[in-house]
C-alpha cells in the first residue's frame, strides 16, 4: 500500500479510502491510485482488511423477484455503483418471505456483509418491523414507514399524474392493471392506485370497482390473462390501460392486438418503469420513467452513511420521476 500511495503521490490513508470505498475521494486522486494499483499489480487482501476493520467490503441487494426486466436493470445499475464505488453486491431474492429477509439480517449481524439494500413487497410481510436492533439497512420500492432510510419514486404522485396525462387526452374509463385485489396486496399496489384514484376524484369521474384489475403475478403473462378475463366480461374495452409495470403493458397491447382493438386509436396504454424494450414495443410505450442509476447512487451513499455512523436519524429521499409520451397514448 506504501509503494501505491508513493506512485500515486497520495497518502497511505488515501489509498486505504479508495479501496474500503466508505470515505469521499475526488475522482481524480481515485483513478490515480487505481492506476498505480494497476501498474503495481497490487489487490488488496479483503480478509485482513476485514479483520481489522470488521467490515467484509460487501454489500447484499434483495429484490422480490429476479426474472424481471426492471429487476435486471436494477440489479445492474446497483452492480456497476459499488463497483464504482469499491464495494462488491451480494444479490438475493425474497419474495414475501420474511424468513429470507432474516437471513439476511443474519448475515449484516455476523459481518458477513456490510449493510443491506431491501425491497419488501409490504411492510407486513418484512421483518424490519419484527427485529429490534437492525443492521445498516436501506429500503427502496413503496413500503410506508419511518424506522429506517429509504429512497424511491414517489408512487401515489407519479400515477396520479399518468392517470391525469390519460384523462387530458380524452379518457373516461381508464382502467388499472395490478390493482391490490384479492389476495395480492403489494405496498407498490396500494400506493399506485391511490393516485389513480385522486386524479379520477379531481377529474369528476366516479371510481368504477370494474376497471380495477387484479394481477396475481406482474408479468406480461399475467397481465395479459387478466386482461383477457377482464374483456370477455365486460365485452368492450376501456378507453385506456394504466399497468402498473411495462412488463404487464407488454401483455396488455398483445390481448388488445389479439382482440382486433387498435392502441392508441381505439385504446390509449401507459405502462410504468421506462425499461429498455419499452421505445420498441408496438406502439412504444408511454411510461413513468426514473433514473435507476440516480437509485442506486442515492441508497448506496445513504448506506455508506448509516455503516459511518447508526446513529443517523432514518430518511427518506425522493427519486425524480418523469411522464414519457410515446405513441402509445398519443
């Protein structure tokens, strides 16, 4: 680490910063030492830094599902910000299982990682509101509560406004997609159909319990199932489509495509997410989109903070988002 500092015309201590990733340095002085790291072919021993600091370099990220298109993007976005940043992601799937999000608490407990990145599906299905004294943790997604930091888009705004963009062009019966019916009740739910329903309130349009569809799996197949079901027992489609995923907004303009329905000539479709097939579906798709790079910057740094020092008070931090028209709703 000495022969590093000198090549890089820094500190010891600044080489230690750059490679435990928890301290600020300018990104100049950080290419620099990893520059002289690279010419010294020097690679730090992440078990001895770990016995004598405590910490393993490590941080987990749980998402509920991984066989998604938006968990993929996340999942990249967080891996290439620790990288930046000097961390490695261990990456997890919970489900709603709490037995998985102990583990894992476990796991932060015994110093197996750092600190944890969670994305419960509801507060009642998470342990954070179960466990007493809780590792350095950070939520992301929709889960109302104040125990603990949190950074995401703010939901109940973001699909008030879509729902608002659909009645300006013209739509009355606007129906949703992924509603919390039944026995899938998602935190994500809630919140989006919070705001769809202020916006028909603010509009005039009296709330139709029919144009709330239930999903029982979010994902292009079972959107377009429910679609389906939706359309053979009320044999007429609504004026527009809000999924609350782009994934389930693929499988709605495939039932519509099916059933002869012209989107957006005859029904408008706005999905939520911005993932990468989203320009290139047919018609593109309207969409709320938000920077998941910007997401993971915000909980990693948040993070890194709460590792510092657990005495912080838990914070919210509000993700901007942004209503993207594309053809699909034009």
């Amino acid at each position: 680490m000495r022969d590093v500092a000198e090549r890089a015309g820094v500190s010891p201590k600044t080489v230690s910063n750059v490679i435990n990733g928890v301290v600020f340095v300018r990104p100049e002085t950080r290419e620099r030492v990893e520059a002289a790291m690279a010419e010294l072919d020097y690679v730090p021993n992440l078990s001895a830094r770990g016995l004598r600091n405590g910490r393993s370099g490590v941080l987990a990220l749980a998402l509920p599902h991984l066989a998604t298109q938006y968990s993929a993007e996340t999942m990249g976005a967080f891996v290439e910000v620790a990288h930046e940043r000097g961390w490695a992601i261990q990456i997890e799937q919970t489900g709603a299982e709490p037995e998985r999000e102990l583990e894992l608490l476990s796991r932060a407990r015994a110093h197996l990682v750092d600190g944890l990145i969670l994305n419960p599906v509801t507060l009642e299905d998470s342990v954070i509101a179960k466990v007493d004294a809780l590792p350095p943790l950070v939520l992301i997604g929709e889960v109302e509560q104040s125990l603990v930091d949190q950074v995401g888009v703010d939901s109940v705004a973001s699909a008030h406004e879509m729902t608002q963009h659909l009645i300006e062009r013209g739509c009355r019966r606007i129906a949703v997609v992924g509603s919390p019916v039944g026995g899938f009740q998602t935190a994500t739910a809630r919140s989006r159909v919070t705001g769809y329903r202020q916006a028909l309130r603010e509009a005039g349009i009296p709330l139709d319990e029919s144009l709330e569809i239930g999903c029982a799996e979010w994902t292009s197949a079972g959107a377009a199932s429910a679609m389906a079901a939706y359309l053979d027992a009320e044999n007429r489609a609504p004026d527009a489509v809000f999924c609350f995923t782009d994934t389930m907004a693929f499988g709605v303009l495939g039932v519509l495509w099916e059933r002869g329905y012209r989107v957006p000539d005859d029904v408008r479709v706005a999905g939520f997410d911005d993932t990468t097939d989203s320009p290139h579906a047919v018609p593109a798709l309207t969409t709320v989109g938000f920077d998941r790079h910007e997401l993971a910057r915000l909980a990693i740094e948040r993070l890194e903070r709460r590792i510092a020092d657990q005495r912080l008070a838990p914070e919210r931090v509000g993700l901007p988002y942004r209503i993207i028209e594309r053809a699909s709703t034009r």
